[in-house]
C-alpha cells in the first residue's frame, strides 16, 4: 500500500546550514500523523519543501502516487495538499464569510467571463462556494460571526477561521503548523475535535505540534525530529517514552540551540 503523502531522503540547507538533512516518513490515506521536535529541528523547513514555499535541495515528495517535489504552491494545493501558518493569516477586513471565497479563488473553475457576464455557470459556483464556506463555518463554530469583519476574531478564532479557509478546496491533506500555539487551553479540545470530524469526512492531516495532549489524543502516529533528521517514529504512548525523544528535547537551551555534551 502507498502513503497518501511520500517525503524521501528530503534535504534542505540555508546558506550552508542544514536545515533538514535526510528524511523520510509517510502520512497514511486517512491517518492524523503528527510532527514533533525540538525547536529548530527541521519541521518548518519541512513543510514548507512539502507544501512548496521552498525548494527542496534533494529529496522526493509524492502525493497519492503523484511526483509533486518542487513544484509551486498553487499547483500543490490544486493536487489536493494544502497548509496553514505557524502565524495566522486571515484578511481582517473582510468578513468572515469573505475570508473563506477568497480562500478558493486560485481553485475556481469558471473563466472571467462567467464571472464578468455573471452566467450561470457563474452564479451556481459561487452558491456552492457560499454554501460551502457557510458548512465550514459550523464546523469551526463561528456560524454566528459569519458577517462580522474577521478583525474582531481572537486569536484562537483566526486560527479556526485560517483552518476553514485551507478546508475550501476539499483537499486531500492539510498540513498544520502549530494549529494550538498560543490558543487558550480551555479551547484546546475543541480544536481537537474538529479535526476529528474532518478526519472523518476523509482530510487527512499532518500537524507540528508542541502540545504532548493534543497530539496524544488525536495522532494515530508521530513522527519526531531532532537537528534536521527523523529521530524515530510511531505511536504517540510509544514515542513519548522513548529516552531518546527526552534527550532532544533536554538537549535543548531556552534559545533552542543544541546544549554542549560536557566531554
Ligand atoms: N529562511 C531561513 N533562512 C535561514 N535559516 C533558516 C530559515 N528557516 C529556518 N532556518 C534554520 O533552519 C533550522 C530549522 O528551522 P525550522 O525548520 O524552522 O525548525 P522548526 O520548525 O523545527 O523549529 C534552524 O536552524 C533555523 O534557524
Ligand atoms: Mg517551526
């Protein structure tokens, strides 16, 4: 059986520094696999070679079977992977339900001169994009502030706004970076939660997490990573106890940087 996502022998350096040096993992059709690591261990590097907002140096990312290394954003999210921000991103200007059509113009399928003549191919892709948008809203729980500009959102409540928006396209994979950072703990379940549901409409998801809870409780496998490289991975209870894991958290000052073994 192929993986819904295939990441191999990915390599990514910055002026020399090697971000990410070699890794390899899969996130299963159907699966809620989780990213963990130390900070500067790879993760966003990772993603972003992933998803397209980096090229990789070396290294092979293939998409239910599809070669997808490289290529641009846009043509990613069109293959059916898509990703959030470790900072959010959402249009403060713009209501909620605005936030969300926008968030699916680089998908649409009718011309501009549908969308100039205003034709009825027009206006059915448009209903079923506010449809669409007004489901989504539910899920996240934000139905009531469907009309209130997104600047008035907390800072959790941009986030859920930012997962809709990702959620638009009905894409296969989502990718998460640190979708519970910064989100107040009494509405951790909830963002737990909805990634279930979703999960069960069938989106799989892969998420970078630093939350041991959160992760615990929702990934069926996690991936960890320590100075650019796959440490290990498995089942969350598994992953968590294993020494190792605890070193490369341990080995890590309060400025993420590698801490001296004393010789
Ligand atoms: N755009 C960049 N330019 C230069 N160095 C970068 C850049 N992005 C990340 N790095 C470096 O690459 C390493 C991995 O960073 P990153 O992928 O952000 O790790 P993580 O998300 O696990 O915290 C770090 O040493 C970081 O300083
Ligand atoms: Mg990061």
């Amino acid at each position: 059986m192929t993986a819904l996502l295939e990441v191999d022998g990915l390599a990514k350096a910055y002026r020399g520094v090697h971000a990410v040096a070699d890794v390899s993992f899969g996130v299963a059709a159907g699966a809620i696999t989780g990213l963990i690591g130390p900070n500067g261990s790879g993760k966003s590097t990772t993603i972003d070679c992933i998803s397209g907002f980096q090229r990789p140096d070396r290294g092979r990312v293939t998409l239910d079977g599809a070669d997808i290394t490289g290529l641009p954003p846009q043509r990613i999210a069109r293959a059916g992977l898509v990703r959030t921000f470790q900072t959010v991103r959402v249009y403060d200007q713009f209501d909620l339900v605005a936030n969300l059509l926008v968030a699916i113009e680089p998908f649409r399928t009718v011309g501009w001169h549908d969308a100039l003549l205003r034709t009825g191919r027009y206006r059915a892709a448009r209903a079923a994009a506010e449809a669409r948008a007004r489901e989504l809203l539910d899920l996240v729980g934000l139905t009531r502030l469907a009309a209130a500009p997104a600047s008035i959102l907390s800072y959790g409540q941009k986030k859920l706004l930012a997962l809709a928006a990702v959620l638009m396209s009905k894409p296969r994979l989502v990718v998460l970076d640190e979708p519970v950072a910064g989100v107040n703990p009494t509405r951790i379940n909830e963002v737990a939660g909805i990634l279930r549901k979703a999960n069960e409409a069938g989106v799989s998801f892969l998420i970078i997490e630093h939350n041991v809870e959160f992760i615990t409780g929702l990934c069926d496998r996690v991936v960890v990573f320590d100075q650019g490289r796959k440490l290990t991975e498995g089942p969350p209870a598994e992953v968590h106890g294993d020494p190792r894991v605890l070193d490369a958290y341990l080995g890590i000052d309060e400025h993420g940087d590698h801490v001296a073994e004393a010789s």
